[in-house]
C-alpha cells in the first residue's frame, strides 16, 4: 500500500531502528484508529473497478486489497507513512503495493470495521499451480474472509544438473522458511521433506534415484516452495524415486512420526552459574528452522529413553545465538543430579546426539492478529517468549503492538539473557516493557519479589482486569510457559481475572 520508510519488508537488510515515520498529529497512532475506527456496514453486492476508481480522493479514498475493497478515508490521516503513499493506492487494486511492502500486516484485521464489499473479478489473471481457496460470506453485516486447510499440491521437474520439487501451498499465511524442514540422509539417500501449514504438516519423501551433493530451497511469490536437488551424476533420472511411506501426506502436527536425525555440538556458551547455550550443527543437506512457539525434542545416543524439548533462542534476542537452518541454539539449565541435563553437560564438542523435527501447534497468526500481549515466563520458560519477542520488534514492528514480559526466576543469579531483553526494552521503550519478579531475592534487589498469584499479576498488569478495554478478544495474547506447575497456575489465575480462554496460550513440552 505504501513504501513508507517505517513499513520494512520481512527480508530487509535494514535494521528495524533505522527506520523513520511521518510524524502524526496528536491522537493519531495506531491506537488511537483501532479504538476510533468508523464503522460502515459491507453491502452483498459487489464493487467493480470502475465504481471503486471513482472513489479516489482523499475525502473519498477507497482501495482493494486481497479482493475486498475498502473505505480508508478515515484512516489517511492515521497512516504512519504519511498521506501521499496511501493515495497511491487509492481508487485501485492496491493488493501488489501492499504484498510488496509489508504483506505481514493483518488487513483484515485493522480494516475490518471500513469494508465496503468484494471487488469483482473482471480481469484476468493467471492462476498459481493450485488454487487459493478464499470464501466470502456476510453475517450480521459484516464480511470476514476465511480460507480452509487444504493439501497442498506438488509436481517436480529436472535438468542435466539439478532435480527441483515444487510445492504449492494452498493456505492464506505468510510462508516463512522456518515453516520448511528438510532431512537428506547420505547413508540411505533418502530425503524427508516437511512444509509446516499451521496446525498440519505436508510430507514429501523419497528414496532418490541417484546421489547427490547438495539440498537448498527457495520461496516464491508466498506461494511455491521450490527444492533444489543437486545431482552428483549430470545425467537424467527416469523418476524421483521410490516413495516412502506416508509420501504426500497432510496431517496434523502431533501425528507425525518421530523422525530422529543426528547432529553435533559445535559451541557451548556459559549465561549463569547453571545455564548455557548450546549451538548443534546439522549433517550435511540438512535445513532446519523451528518455527516461533514450536519446539524440538533432543535425545543421547546411547539413551534414547531420555528426550527433552527445547525452544531455540533467536538471533535477533542475542547475538551468541546461531539458527540459520545449518544450526540451531538451544537454551538449557544444567542439574547437575538431573537425569537428563547432567549427561548433556558431559556432551563434547564435535559429539553427536539426536534431535527431531520441529513439534508444536502454535500458530503465528495469533501474534498477527494481537494488538496486546502478555508473556509470563519461569525460568528457561522464557524461550518460546523469545520468538514472539523477536517476531514483534525486530521483524515485522508496529506501533499498535504492546508487548509485555513478566519473567519469573529464584535469584538475581538465575536471570537469563537479561541484558539482551533490557537492551530491547531501552530500544522500544514504547512497546516493550519487562517486569523481573524473584522468588528468593537478595537484600540488595529492588524490583518485584513473590511467586505467581493473583494479586501480582493484578499489581504488575491492571489493565488485565479492566471489563472493557476496547480490545476484542482475538486482539488480545497471553501466554505462560514455565515448570509445568507455573504454567497451570498463571492459566488458572488468568481465568479467575475473567480473561477469555481463547486469548490465553500455556506452552508445554
């Protein structure tokens, strides 16, 4: 919709603090539209490009995007990257200016209460290898769009050098590399490839026809996932390969098979007296990322009866993190009569152990759609918190966004990355603001001190409490993650203040 220089594209190489916005007049943040946004009702029938070009002015701006038009007068003088760029889309389709600059923005969301209705199609376009599924319908007078969860398509090409998988996903979302996991075995020259579509997973897998040397992958147009096979023989394969069991197969997250892969620690970093980051270096032509909230399980060798899950740190938190695709980093406090942590210790570099494939159904689109969000965190319970950190200010940062961490430990000793979060708190003072609460302070500690209950989380977030605050409940995030018995505690205090269900996230293994 616009090139404002606040609105950074997800693979910009700018940092987010480079960034520079149209000052606004008093009263005019993305707040302040959120709470004050007009309301009009959509009609059923729809708009054509003539009528919507008619409408191209900024007293009687509408622009379409993704097929629905909408009535953005009221939000010209809202918009962070000022008058001018808005009206370049004004009285058009403004859906490729709009991907183009920041696709990652909820629409939808922020302009739910200004749609006038549905473009018609009167022109022509090019349709991707398999359809996008988009519905329409009006309840109660208002349109909301909603795309069901469908297979995704694949097919698959080669030439003299290369073999290429294509997958085409058929799901509204932002496809992010994370999202695509890929396992290639040079033992059984197999390769495992997995497509993570919130809540279910698309798997690919083949016992190849010939040997390669290198696996990669592209993304294109948000759309196609493009793999790239690089064979070892320059000649051509009469077929993929045979397929393994499951081939083509789309299911939910949970039912996966436990794929095991091996990996080798490649660095140990020291945090407190009893935390560490652990870096694991894949084998060769093997991709992954895990994706914000989800998990991996590790497992030793020689005990396999031990397996543990753990969220990676992200790089953007802190800079001794490493999780490119050929690493992952890993946050674990050591017990030192642990069962599990006190064996991992003894791990050197260079050792190999086993880690699965991404785990978990956390699905991002709840931080997209969140306007508010609140993370308690205990202990190494703060990882998960660290992706919806890094996706909220480093990423994709909007000012309508409020972030809040309550992060729980025993002593000041036991304060993980604590310089890292106050370095993003001092950064966005605005959106980001973290309270340390110790159960077992020193005399010398001045901040909170007590463990989980009602009462603190009245006194450290009031807001929580207040009925009405403006905000519907898909606006609103907050999620617990810690030991087991915290976690079920801070979703049971949460209730108890009459916070919706549905905007509450517990984290578990």
């Amino acid at each position: 919709m616009s090139k404002s220089r606040n609105s950074l594209s997800p693979n910009s190489a700018r940092g987010i603090d480079t960034a520079k916005k149209v000052p606004l007049a008093p009263g005019r943040s993305l707040m302040d539209w959120i709470r004050n946004a007009p309301k009009r009702s959509p009609r059923r029938s729809s708009i054509s490009e003539d009528e919507l070009a008619q409408h191209n002015t900024e007293q009687d701006c509408w622009l379409a995007v993704r097929d629905i038009v909408y009535d953005v007068t009221a939000y010209v003088a809202y918009h962070p990257g000022g008058r001018d760029q808005i009206m370049r889309g004004a009285g058009i389709d403004a859906t490729e200016l709009f991907n183009e600059y920041h696709p990652w923005v909820n629409v939808e969301n922020m302009l739910k209460t200004c749609v006038v209705g549905r473009l018609s199609m009167t022109k022509k376009f090019k349709m991707p290898l398999a359809p996008v599924l988009q519905t329409l319908s009006v309840n109660g007078g208002i349109v909301s769009t909603s795309a069901p969860l469908e297979k995704p398509f694949f097919d698959w090409m080669q030439d003299d050098n290369y073999v290429y998988l294509f997958v085409t996903i058929n799901q509204e979302m932002l496809l992010r590399k994370e999202y695509v996991t890929i396992i290639h075995s040079n033992d059984t020259n197999e390769i495992k490839v997995y497509v993570y579509i919130k809540s279910h997973c698309f798997f690919l897998g083949f016992k190849l026809s010939g040997q390669i040397i290198s696996v990669n992958f592209d993304i294109e147009n948000n759309k196609n996932i493009k793999i790239s096979l690089e064979k070892k023989e320059k000649s051509a394969w009469k077929k993929i390969g045979a397929a393994l069991s499951d081939n083509k197969s789309f299911t939910k997250v949970q039912a996966l098979p436990k794929l095991k892969f091996p990996t080798y620690l490649e660095e140990k970093t020291q945090l407190t007296h009893d935390s560490f980051l652990f870096t694991f270096r894949h084998a060769k032509n093997a991709i992954l990322r895990v994706p914000i909230g989800r998990h991996v399980h590790i497992l030793l060798p020689n005990n396999q009866s031990l397996i543990r899950p753990y969220t990676p740190v992200p790089k953007a938190v802190t800079s001794r993190s490493k999780n490119d695709g050929t690493q992952t980093t890993l946050l674990i406090k050591v017990y030192q009569d642990g069962m599990f942590t006190s064996k991992l210790s003894e791990v050197k570099i260079g050792d190999k152990i086993l880690m699965s494939i991404p785990e978990g159904a956390f699905d991002l689109q709840k931080v997209q759609d969140a306007v508010s969000i609140t993370l308690f965190a205990a202990g190494t319970g703060i990882t998960p918190m660290l992706g919806i950190i890094q996706h909220c200010l480093i990423e994709q940062f909007l000012e309508i966004r409020k972030l809040r961490l309550i992060f729980f430990n025993k002593t000041e000793n036991d304060m993980m990355l604590k310089e890292d979060l106050e370095k993003l708190a001092v950064k966005f003072p605005n959106n980001f603001k973290i309270t340390h609460v110790l159960s077992a302070s020193s005399s010398s500690w001045n901040g909170k001190t007590g463990r989980i209950s009602e009462n603190l989380v009245r006194e450290i977030v009031p807001q929580i409490v207040v009925e009405n605050d403006d905000l519907a409940d898909d606006e609103k995030l907050l999620c617990a993650c810690g030991p087991k018995p915290f976690t079920d505690l801070t979703v049971q205090i949460l209730k108890r203040l009459n916070v919706s269900e549905s905007c509450i996230y517990p984290f578990s293994g």
